[in-house]
C-alpha cells in the first residue's frame, strides 16, 4: 500500500497538481480547494509528484509542512 499525502487548503484556491512518471513529466491532474477543505492523495505508479500552489498544511509520515502564503 501507497503512502497518503493530506493537505489542508489554508485559502480559498489552493491548486494541487499531480506530474506524472516517466521520460517526459507533465500534468495529469489539477484540483483546486476551497479554504477548510482537505484532499487525501498519494503517489502511483502514474504519478511521481504532487505540486501545491497557495497556503496549505500538508501533513506526510515525514512530518506537517505549511506553505508560505
């Protein structure tokens, strides 16, 4: 089983983008949270980076990370 990854929008508009794997990364999917909102993901055999644009807490087994605004 896949580690999860939980991030918790902090404003309105927070952008979680899912890069693929592979020779060439490109997108393959984009969510925006409302604030309060929270979205579970994790990494797959597709995926192999998750990028998060806005004030968010993102919470790992590595620990809690908060954006700067």
């Amino acid at each position: 089983m896949e580690d999860y990854i939980v991030i918790k929008a902090k404003e309105s508009g927070v952008q979680v983008i899912g890069l693929t794997r592979g020779q060439d990364t490109k997108f393959n999917h984009l969510e925006k949270l409302d604030k309060g909102e929270v979205m579970i993901c994790q990494f797959t055999e597709y995926t192999s980076a998750i990028k998060v644009r806005g004030h968010a807490t993102i919470s790992t087994k590595h620990g809690v990370i908060e954006t700067d605004e």
